[in-house]
C-alpha cells in the first residue's frame, strides 16, 4: 500500500506539468485576449484607449511575448513564490479572488455532500432488501426523476414557486442586509436560512444517482453464495447485510470522493448563476469568457491538482474498504 501511494504521488507531478501546459495553451487558443476586447469595447463606447496605455497594459501582463513565455512566467511564479498573477478585468491579484469565496463554495458543497449521503445510503439499502415493494417503486420513480431533471431547471422552477406562492426571493446566499455586512452570528444564522435551497438542488440528482447504484450493487452482493452461506447459518439478516454486502456496495460512495475537492472550486457554475450564488462557479466562468488567463489557468491549474489528490485519497479509500482491490495493487 505505502509503495502504491509513493508512486501515484511521484506520478502526480508530470501529470500536473502536462496539464497546466495545456490549460496554459487552451486558454489562448480563441483569437485575441482579454486586452484586445477591452479596447474594442472602448472603441465602441467612443473612449478610444490611449496608445501609451495600451503599451503598458501589454507590457504589464507581458501580452507582447511569446506564448512560452508567458507560460514560464506563470507557472514559475506560482511554484517559487506562490503568486498566481493578477486578474486582468478585476485587477486584484488572483489568489485573493479565489480564496473569498472559496469558503461559501466549500459550505455549499460539504452539506450537498452530507445531503446525498444521508438520503442516498438508507434509501439504497431499503430499495435493496425490499425489492419490488411498493416503496421500491416508489424510490425507483423518484430516482430517474431526479436524473432526468437538470439542476438548472430545478433551481429555475424552486424559484419561481417560492416566487408566485410565497412571495420569496430565493436566490443569493444571504438576505439583503447580511450581503455586506461583515461575519456574525446573525449572518451565520442567515446563511444557514438560506443554503438549503442550493444544497437540495445539488444534491438530487446526485442522490437519485448514488440510490440507483447502491441498490443494483447490493442486489448483486446479496444473491452471491457468501450470504446464502451466512443466512443459512442464522445470522440476523441486518447484521449479514451491513457487515459484508453493503460494505463492498458502497464502493461507489468512495469512489466519488475525488469528484468532491475540485467541487470545492469550480461548484456548479450553471446552478450558481440561476441562483446567484457568490462562490468560485460563476467567476470560474467569467473569467473563461472573457480570456483573463491568469484567473482562468490559476482555477483550472487548482481544479487538476485537486482532482489527482482526491482520486488518490478514493483509491486509497477503497483499497482500505475492499480487500479484494487491495490484493491488485
């Protein structure tokens, strides 16, 4: 096991140098930059930009260099001195714009997280051990409604119901008068009065989905001869069925965790825009569209590495809970 962990971490590090190289790359692929767009949108507006403004601003952001250069520049700054560059529409340094809201993105996504498993776990292991019960249909309906509905169409009609019957504005994270202010209790309360309705939404199709897996993979698990054995020889039924089967069936859940860190950055960009929502989602996507690389490459750069280390802590999860996966490595 330490060797298996030693290797994929010394693996982890070519694979974040190819990955950033391409970021890097595919940000510039679109004609232009974000320099370009500026000016022609000052051109438009009748404020033609000054040429010695412009000079400095290429300048600045080294615009005027090749692209190699530009990458060297960036990536050199961010392993020596833990400077991600500065956003060229915010012009604040990327790294305070990230980490702002990163930590309501992160709330978001730990009670999503919390969410999914506390609904998705028993009601898997009751569709499961009571096949084609009422509830089971019940649950199985439930469960492709929730995976055919697209989160954003969800948010889209929560919102309008809250709207049209209750006269609620449903969106954002806070009430008006906690949007600024500094942290309080108050705010804290207000927040929690609020993070329901992104947490929910989020959280259907993902449980609809871990519910539809851990019931096939427990049925698949409870007709193998290993139970048949056990029942046979009068174990309790609960007991048989949580100690072995719904262990191995939960390997999905475990699974998913490498999904969960790079979550904590990128969120659901589509959903925190319907809702709006002041976490790294949207500003992930502004920063795509309007070609400001550095704010860009920085969330990607951080997306990726988050992804290695959560497939590492999944597969070391795994081989931990499942013994026949810890005998391939």
């Amino acid at each position: 096991m330490a060797e298996y962990i030693i290797r994929r971490i010394f693996w982890m590090f070519p694979t974040l140098i190819v990955i950033s190289v391409l970021v890097f790359v595919l940000i510039q692929l679109p004609p232009g930059d974000f320099l370009t767009s500026r000016i022609v949108a000052m051109e438009l507006e009748g404020n033609p930009p000054d040429p010695a403004w412009i000079e400095a601003m290429t300048e600045r952001y080294g615009l005027n260099q090749p692209i190699y250069t530009q990458y060297y520049k960036w990536i050199s700054n961010i392993v020596l001195e833990g400077d991600f560059g500065r956003s060229f529409e915010y012009e604040r340094p990327v790294s305070e714009l990230i980490w702002e809201r990163l930590a309501l993105t992160a709330a978001i996504s730990v009670f999503t997280i919390l969410f999914t498993w506390a609904v998705a776990i028993p009601i898997g292991i009751y569709s499961a051990t009571h096949q084609y019960s009422l509830f089971d249909y019940l649950f199985t309906f439930i469960g492709f409604m929730g995976r055919a509905i697209p989160d954003f169409l969800l948010a889209i009609v929560l919102m309008w119901l809250g709207y049209t019957w209750f006269g609620l504005d449903m969106g954002g994270l806070f009430s008006r008068e906690f949007r600024d202010a500094p942290w309080s209790w108050e705010r804290f309360v207000n927040l929690m009065q609020h993070i329901w309705l992104p947490v929910l939404i989020l959280g259907t199709s993902a449980t609809a989905g871990l519910i539809r897996t851990l019931r096939a993979n427990l049925l698949d698990e409870l007709r193998k001869p290993y139970v048949i054995t056990a029942r046979s020889k009068g174990l309790s039924e609960w007991h048989l069925v949580l100690k072995y089967p719904v262990r191995i069936a939960l390997n999905p859940f475990f699974s998913t965790i490498g999904d969960i860190l790079p979550a904590l950055i990128s969120g659901s960009a589509i959903v925190s825009v319907v809702l709006s929502l002041p976490t790294t989602g949207p500003l992930l996507l502004r920063a795509l569209l309007n070609q400001d690389m550095y704010l860009a490459g920085s969330f990607l750069l951080l997306l990726t590495i988050l992804t290695l280390i959560g497939t590492l802590l999944s597969d070391v999860l795994l081989a931990m809970m499942d013994p026949r996966i810890r005998q391939t490595m």
